[in-house]
C-alpha cells in the first residue's frame, strides 16, 4: 500500500477493463480516472507545473489561470491546493456543475464565459480573457495547455510506457482528441517502439480539430474549435469522428453492466468497436484510453431530462440497450402483459 504526502503522488496507472462481454469485441479499456483529480489531465497538470516551477515562473505570488472544460481545472486545482497556488480557472456553460463546485471546494475560483467564438465554440472567448487578464497583471501565470510541450511530454514519460508494458504486442491504439497531450505523447512513443502501432484519434462530430465544419458539441472533454497546436498529424494513422448520440448510447450500454465512464471514454469506446467491426478480427490486440469516470456527468449524459431536452424521445429509448431488473419487473407489470415467473 503506497503513503502519499501529496495529491498528485498517486495515479493508478495498470487497471485495463476487458469490454469483450459488453461488446463482443476483444478491446481493453485503460482506466485514468483514479486519481485524486479524477482524470488523465492530473498527468499533465503536474508536468506543466513542476516545468513551470524549474523555469523560476511560478512563485508564491503567482497566480495560476488556465482554460478548461473541466477536468484540468479540477487537476491543477488539486496541484494548487497541495501547493499552496491560487488558481483561476476560465470555463464556459459546458463545464458540469458538479466540475465547478469541486474546484471551488478545492479553493479555486472559476470564471464562465458565456459568448460563443468565431467557429461556434467558446475557446476561443476563453482564451481571449486569460490573454486579457495576463496582460493586466504579471502575477498571472498561464500554463497553456494547448501548447504546453509538457502537455504531450507527460503521456510520453507515463500513459505510452504504462500501455506498452501490459500489451508488448500491442496493435492498435485508440485516443480521443481535444488538445491532443495524450494524443502526441502516445503517437511519439510508439512510433519508436519495437513493433507498428496504429494510432487512432478520437474526435467528437462538430469539432474542427482535424477540418472540417464546426457544429454544437454539448459533452466537453473531446473536440476543439480550433486545430490543437500541438497535433502533429504525422503521428497519427487514422482519425474517426463520432456523434454525441452514439457517446451517449455507449455509456449507457457500459454503465448498465456496472461500468460508469464520462462522455470522452463513450466516445473513444464507441469509435474502437465502430472500427473493430469494419475490420473483423479477432487476432488483434486494440487498447483505449479512458479519461475519466462518470460521476461528474451525472446531472448531464446520465440525466433523462438533460437527455431529452437535446437529443428528444429517440435517443433515451435507444440508450436502453440493456434493460435494468427495475425496467424489466415494470414492463412485465404493464396492463395486458403477463408476468413471468
């Protein structure tokens, strides 16, 4: 049993979930989510910030400010309170509530932007603030994760080795993309590694990450609307695109056999087995990466009003792809249904 002193000294790096008996496909799911920020981006906020503190940037008077959908802000503010930082993070009205309120429990303060930005998005109305306040006072310190070399660094010293030491004949990998850290670190250590690697990339539909037309994303952790600085397409073989409904019924389908995943993992999960089907066979070894857990979506892709005021009727009733024993005893209780024994 490891003893911590600090937050960020922890992260299970070796838990992989078999999702064959969920999708009959052979593809293992590694699991980023038990930390104590919860996420993949504790590897990557801890990179960035130890970089920051070796350059002489940060210093007790710094204050810390990034842009975040959510889960880095909840990992640097976790950095930022075993540290002793003020952190300020910049986020928009995609951000979950339940995201918010943990970074202020963690003593953080949270700043929403509510105007979208040229492509339809809000990034680009949040990084407009953080570069605004930077201007107006030296002792904020803006780590940019978007293109933070740090960012892609961390995965490259941590995520990669992790995967490759439990599948040393590892065939494909597949990763969702938004500022493309885990994206990079991953594509530049197995391109070097002993046997080729696919690399797969995950984005979300309406995301023009890789081209194409902006359209409304309402899931943050996957996307951007702009290209990522740091995506280099040279590391990357394939690129699939997945709509929010397929996300949404992918969770559903895993959380009903016990598994609670956030948005980013249904995506990448729903993307593997979309491409595990084309190719038909079962000689493969296919890893995804999961960044996170589920709780923190549980008042958006786990809540049947939610659901229904963006996606309408149809999508709930297909998310029902495994009915529940509740679901199950109340259908066989309806008028002119039989009960079974």
């Amino acid at each position: 049993m490891p003893v911590i002193s600090a937050p960020h000294a922890f992260n299970e790096g070796s838990l992989f979930v078999d999702l064959e008996s969920i999708f009959g496909y052979r593809l293992f799911l590694k699991c980023e989510g038990f930390n104590f920020a919860g996420s993949i981006k504790l590897k990557a906020a801890n990179e960035m910030v130890e970089s920051a503190e070796r350059d002489g940037r940060l210093t007790r008077d710094s204050v810390l400010v990034e842009s975040s959908s959510g889960n880095l802000g909840v990992a640097l503010s976790v950095i930022a309170a075993s540290k002793g930082y003020r952190f300020l993070c910049v986020t928009d009205p995609r951000c979950n509530l339940s995201t918010k309120l943990l970074m202020e429990a963690l003593g953080s303060r949270v700043h929403v932007v509510t105007d979208l930005d040229g492509n339809g998005g809000f990034l680009g109305t949040r990084l407009e603030y953080v570069r605004a306040l930077c201007a107006s006072d030296e002792r904020y310190v803006w780590l940019s994760q978007y293109t933070n070399a740090g960012n892609w660094r961390a995965h490259f010293r941590t995520t990669a080795p992790e995967i490759a030491a439990h599948f040393p004949h590892l065939d494909v990998l597949f990763v969702g993309t938004g500022t493309a850290g885990t994206l990079m670190g991953c594509g530049r250590y197995f391109r070097a590694w002993h046997r080729p690697v696919r690399i797969v990339a995950v984005d979300s539909v309406g995301s023009v990450a890789f081209g194409g037309e902006p359209g409304r994303r309402m899931i943050p952790g996957l996307g951007m609307s702009m290209r990522p600085p740091l995506l280099d397409e040279s590391y990357v073989d394939e690129v699939i695109r997945v709509e929010e409904a397929d996300t949404i019924r992918t969770c559903h389908r895993m959380a009903r056999r016990g598994f609670l995943f956030g948005g980013s993992t249904g995506s990448v999960v729903s993307a593997a087995t979309d491409w595990l089907a084309r190719h038909g066979t079962r000689d493969l070894t296919a890893v995804a990466i999961a960044p996170d857990l589920g709780e923190r979506y549980l008042d958006t892709i786990y809540q049947s009003n939610w659901l229904q005021d963006l996606y309408g009727d149809r999508l709930l009733d297909s998310a029902r792809l495994d009915a529940t024993p509740w679901e199950e005893d109340s259908a066989s209780r309806a008028p002119g249904r039989r009960r079974r024994p």
